[in-house]
C-alpha cells in the first residue's frame, strides 16, 4: 500500500507557497475585527469588510510593488492594514478621490494642449 501524504505537510507546503497571500489576508482581518471593535460598527457593515476588505488587501498587494516611503517600506502587509483599518467605506472614499484627481490632471493636460 503506498504511503498516504500528511495532511500537516500538505498544508505548510500551501502555505508556504501562498505565504504572502495569507499573510494580507490574515492582517486584513485583524484589522477589520479591531477597527469594529473600536468604533462599535454596526453588524452588516463589519461581514461586509470581513468578506471585501481581505479581498481588495490581496488584490492590491499582489499588483503593488514594495515601496521606501521616508524610510518605510510600504509592502503587502502595510497594504492590508490600510485596508483593514479604513474599511469598505475608506477604500471608496480613496477611490473617488483618485478618480477626481484623474480628471481634474485630465482636465488640466487637455487645456494645456490647447
């Protein structure tokens, strides 16, 4: 009979292959709970961050490359952090914000080719 795999083994090989996912995700989650738990958030908006806001960590800090900021690296777990702690409603507020920003740069370019 041939020798059945440990399931243990099975699972830190995935993990080590997929570390840097879990990590995002497990930060993400972290600060989601403790940002609940600080501003007392209703039930419906922390599931809705439980559920997004790990995957809009991952998303992001697969797409963005570590970078130095005054000294700090800014990586895939600050990402998550960030994301964790603003909540659904910070990353959309982020978003509109530099999507107006798109527009008005867009804006400023067209008139300046005029």
């Amino acid at each position: 009979m041939p020798q059945k795999g440990d399931f243990f083994t099975a699972l830190l090989e995935c993990y080590r292959q997929h570390s840097q996912t879990v990590q995002s995700i497990i930060v993400a989650l972290l600060c989601v709970v403790a940002s609940a738990f600080y501003t007392g958030a209703k039930w419906k908006k922390v599931m809705a961050d439980v559920i997004f806001c790990p995957l809009i960590a991952v998303v992001l800090g697969n797409r963005v490359p570590p970078i130095t900021l005054f000294g700090i690296t800014v990586d895939h777990t600050i990402i998550a952090a960030l994301v964790g702690t603003a909540g659904m409603h910070g990353v959309h507020a982020a978003a509109i914000w530099a999507m107006d920003k798109r527009d008005q740069i867009a804006k400023f370019m067209a008139k300046q080719s005029d």
